[in-house]
C-alpha cells in the first residue's frame, strides 16, 4: 500500500538536492544582469545622440587642412657678382633692408660715362647758341652788304641818264646786288638750321640733353639696384645665394615668407560643401599648439575645382580601371591677425577646421559654387604691394641737375645779363 505523503507535491520538493537550485539561481542573476547591461546601453547611446544633436550637428570637420602663405623671391634686377650677404636663413627683416650686395664697379663705370656725356650735350648746347649769335651776326652783315648793293645800283643808275657812266659798270652793279642778295638768303637759312638745335628749348629741355640726362638716371638708377633689399617684412628662406657668384635677373637669391599674412587652406570632401559659404566662421586648431587654443576665422571662397584637377598629373577618369573617390575642394580661411600675432604659425603647419552650419536656417545649399558677385563682401580688397621701389623715379634727378649747372655756369651767367638768343623769327625774315 503506497504512502500518500510520498506523492504531495511537497514531498517532491523535499527530494531535490541542493547543488541542482544552484545553477537556476545563477542563471536568473545572469539575465538580471544582461538587462541592466543593456539599459546602460540604451541610455549611453541616448546620451551620445542626444550630445551628438546639440554639440555636432551641422558641424563640418577636416583634418586635412595646411598652413599657406605667400613665398617672395627675391631676384636682382641686373646682373653683378655677389660680394655681401646680409641675411641668413630664419633672420626677420623689415621691409627695405638691405640683404645682397653686388659688385659696383662696372656700374660705377657706366654712370661715370653717362655723366661724361651729359656734360659734353651741355656744352653743344651752349655751342650752338653761340653758332646762332655767329650766324645772327653774319646776316646783319650780309644785310649791310646787300643795301650797300642796292646803294651802289641806285648811283649809277641816277648817273647813267646823264651819260656820266658806262653800261658796263651798271651790269656789274647790278650782279653786285644779285650776288648780295643771294648771300643774305643763305646765311638766313644757315640761321635758320642752326637755330633748329636750340629753337624753343632750354638748356634743361633740349632734346641732346635730355636723351644725355635718361642715360644718367639709368646708369645710377643700376648703381643703386646693386643692392638688393626686402621688399616686404617677414622671414628668410631658401637662401641660394653665395658670396662671389655670378647673378642675374630672373634668379632667385632667397625668399621672404610675411608670416603676418599666412592663411588657411582646409579640404573639405565635396559632399560637406553643401551649406558653406564665404563668410562662414570656422574654428581651428593647429597641431602645433594642441587643441587648448582655438583660432577663429572666416571663410573666404572656394578654389575654381578640386586638388585633384588642378593636380601636375590629372586623374584620367575615363580609364577602363576608373573608381569612384569622393574629391575634395580647397576652401581658403582667413586668421584672426591677432591671434596669428599672439601665436604665430609656418608656413605647411598640420591644421583642424570645423565650420558649423545650420541646415535649418533655410540656406539655399549649393551656396559655395554660386559666383562671387553673389557672395557677401568681407573686406576691403587688399591689394598686395610694396613701397620700397617708389624712390627710384627720382635716383639720379641731383646727379643731373649738378651735371647741368656745373657745365652751364658761363651760360647761364650771360643770359641773366640778357644775352639772349636770337628768337626764332629772325632778323630779316
């Protein structure tokens, strides 16, 4: 006969053994755990969208982004042979400072010929003003002759009605008045062709003079470029230069990099373009310096076309072995000049760029690629220029000036007693 308490269900619990409860009380401690695992997910990747959506969306980034600037070759501007340097790789200049000095001599040489010439058109000058007071006093006596012709011929003629003369002396008066006359007119025109080299013109004006003067200011203005000088402020580079070698225009000496004035040039993929446009602001971060200072700048346009069209050798995309690579378009930024002058940079230098744009603010997309009449004016245009070249239209105005005076004394000194030339009229005409 069975017993009923060995058939409850109590009874069935009972018999089971301890080390059988274990596994199951684990496995509900497992699936306890799992699920707060997985709420720690849930609300980890809550936060990072809900991060995401206030601090990176419509953010723009690259890293691909360099340091540009502007790199001035400094070349001669005729040829000489170097005989001083003045300034070495990493030396800051200002602009105007002298940095090669060429040899002078054959310079020295040609503005002592020009000079030489100058003087000597000078004193042709003051000869043929004197040719013209000769002439001007060869015709009042050509003029003397011919009246006292005309004189004679009158005589004879009052005395042939009596009788008293022969004809014979009449004809010969007569060619006497014919041959004065003649005379008189040739020394006119002598007149007139010297008068030309000096008809109208000072001895500052004269054409002579003035072709001598030119050759003068060229032979200094020569003199003075023997000596090469910065013409902006910033630092040297590429110094290839060396004392006692043979230089001529065109080659480049070294280079002047204005760091004042470097620039941004960051790649944007062309799928980020979409809402730029110039004017932007864009923050950036330099390898240089870590990510502890930011530069604030502006976009200021957009290159014409990819790097990659512009590149020495061109992708040929209608190959048979052609793949799809998003292109990337240079954008060009603008630094805060005194954040650049706190923390300067070179030229190459790794940068990051993000520029932040508002896909809701209903910008019209495609923004970058419209014509630059339709994009907003950021600043004045500034023109890039130098100001150390705008003496050399006076180099050589004392050479000449002293030339002149120092070979016009006498001349001078007669005219102010009025001894003035014959004016171009002349006498008799």
């Amino acid at each position: 006969m069975s017993n009923p308490q060995a058939n409850s269900p109590g009874a069935a619990a009972a018999t089971v053994p301890p080390a059988a409860a274990a596994p199951a009380s684990d496995a509900r401690r497992r699936r306890l755990y799992f699920r707060w695992f997985g709420a720690a997910l849930v609300l980890a990747g809550l936060g990072i969208g809900i991060t995401w959506w206030i601090t990176s969306r419509g953010l723009e980034s690259t890293d691909d982004a360099y340091v540009a600037g502007d790199v001035v070759q400094v070349t001669p501007q005729i040829a000489g042979t170097a005989v001083a340097i003045m300034a070495q790789n990493t030396d800051w200049v200002d602009a105007g400072a002298p940095l090669v000095e060429l040899d002078k001599t054959d310079a020295r040489l040609a503005l002592d010929a020009a000079i030489e010439q100058l003087a000597h058109a000078v004193r042709e000058y003051r000869s043929a003003h004197a040719d013209v007071e000769r002439e001007h006093a060869q015709i009042r006596l050509r003029e003397s002759d011919a009246a006292r012709a005309a004189d004679d011929l009158r005589r004879r003629l009052t005395l042939a009605g009596d009788g008293g003369i022969a004809l014979e002396d009449i004809r010969h008066a007569r060619d006497a008045v014919d041959s004065t006359g003649a005379a008189l007119e040739a020394q006119r025109a002598a007149f007139q062709s010297t008068l030309a080299h000096t008809d109208g013109t000072t001895i500052d004006a004269n054409p002579l003079v003035l072709a001598a003067a030119a050759q003068v200011r060229s032979a200094a203005l020569a003199l003075h470029r023997t000596e090469l000088r910065a013409p902006l402020t910033g630092l040297i580079s590429r110094r290839a230069v060396q004392v006692g070698q043979r230089v001529v225009p065109g080659t480049a000496v070294m280079s002047i990099v204005p760091l004042d004035r470097v620039w941004v040039e960051a790649n944007f993929k062309e799928s980020q373009l979409r809402h730029m446009h110039a004017g932007q602001a864009v923050e950036l971060y330099a390898d240089l310096y870590g990510d502890d200072l930011i530069y604030h700048g502006r976009i200021q346009g957009f290159e014409a076309g990819t790097g990659a069209a512009f590149a020495s050798l061109p992708a040929q995309n209608a190959t048979g072995n052609w793949i799809k690579v998003v292109q990337r378009v240079p954008v060009r930024i603008v630094l805060d000049p005194q954040e650049l002058h706190a923390h300067p940079l070179r030229i190459g230098l790794s940068m990051t760029a993000q520029v932040r744009v508002d896909e809701l603010a209903g910008g019209r997309a495609g923004a970058a690629m419209a014509m630059p009449a339709a994009l907003p004016a950021l600043a004045p245009l500034r023109v890039d220029a130098t100001s150390i070249y705008r003496e050399d239209d006076t180099i050589g105005d004392a050479i000449v000036s002293q030339t002149i005076r120092a070979n016009s004394q006498s001349y001078r000194s007669a005219d102010a007693a009025g001894n003035t030339p014959a004016n171009a009229s002349g006498p008799g005409a």
